[in-house]
C-alpha cells in the first residue's frame, strides 16, 4: 500500500464520487494477476539457485530457527564414576590388543581390573 493512503470514510462527503475516488486502487485489484511472481521449479540443476537465495536471505536475516554449524567434541570427558571405569577398562583392553596379548591374558587383566575397582 502506498504511503500516502488514508483510511477515509464518508461521514461529511456526500459529493464525493467514490467510483472516482477509489479508481486507482480498483485497477491495482483488477490487474492483480499481471503482479504473480512465478518461481523456478525445483529440478536437479536447482542447487546453485537454492545457494544463491540462501546467501541473499543470510545477508540480512536474523537467524533464530537456524543456529551456526558446530563440530562435535572430540574428546570424551566421563561424567560418571562408572562411565570412568567403563573407559578405563576399555582403553586397557584396547592397548593389550595392541600389544599382541593372548586372550586368555587380556580377559585376566580385565577381571583383575574389576576386582581392584570394586
């Protein structure tokens, strides 16, 4: 709507020829259909339309819905007292693998591990 439009009612004009008065805004309406934007349909080559929008409505949007991309945590920090002797033990499992024991010597460990634990 324009700047210049005043909300006007008819009290005191009865010589006031609205047909006239409202002509402009009449043929706004009657020509609305000439003011239909029609998009791009999405296809397979529709990415670099997509990315060329998104970097126009980045420019000057506020993103609430959207946060900025995070990296996960690379280290795990345990928060429990089980959750530390979970990855206690797990890590002792993994170097004795490592360091070519048997099976019989790793299970050993580990249940010696536990008794000392516990």
């Amino acid at each position: 709507m324009e700047l210049k439009f005043a909300r006007v009612d008819g009290r005191g004009k009865a010589d006031t020829d609205w047909m006239v008065y409202h002509l402009p805004y009449i043929g706004l309406w009657e020509d609305r259909r000439a003011y239909i934007i029609e998009g791009i349909t999405a296809g397979p080559d529709s990415g670099h339309f997509i990315h060329e929008y998104l970097q126009w409505f980045r420019s000057w949007a506020t993103l609430y819905m959207l946060k900025p991309p995070t990296t996960p945590p690379t280290t795990y920090y345990p928060r429990a007292p089980s959750e530390r002797y979970l990855v206690r033990n797990i890590n002792v499992l993994y170097t004795s693998f490592l360091n070519n024991y048997n099976i019989i010597e790793v299970l050993f460990i580990f249940l010696s591990l536990s008794v000392i634990s516990s």
